[in-house]
C-alpha cells in the first residue's frame, strides 16, 4: 500500500520539478527579449512603456500557468 502512496508523490514532484525548469527557461527568454526590445527603442519612452507593458502581462501569464 505504502508503494502506491509514493508513486503518485512522486510523479508530482517530478512534474513540479519540470514545471519549475520550464517557468525558469520562459521567464529567461521573456527578459532577453526585454532586453533587445529596449536596445531597439534607443531611448524612446513610449517605446520602452509598450515593452513594459507587454513585458509584464507576458510575465504575468508565465507565472499564473507555472503555479
């Protein structure tokens, strides 16, 4: 009985594990493209608020699927 407790646990903590790599790796790439995107704006404020504002919904979705 003890066996088929730990197999789902398991499983779950493998999966979260995954889960975890995956939000890291996204929210990496997200700030990459932050970065380039503010490279790109030379400066411009309306520039930079647009990435911002797309920076944290996009943000905000990978965190919201991560949890």
């Amino acid at each position: 009985m003890k066996k088929l407790l730990l197999l789902p646990m398991f499983a779950m903590l493998l999966s979260s594990c995954t889960n975890d790599s995956y939000c890291d790796e996204e929210l990496a790439k997200l700030e990459v493209l932050r970065s380039k995107g503010w490279t790109n704006c030379n400066g411009g404020k309306a520039c930079v608020a647009k990435i911002e504002s797309a920076y944290q919904k996009k943000r905000q979705e990978i965190l919201n699927n991560c949890n």
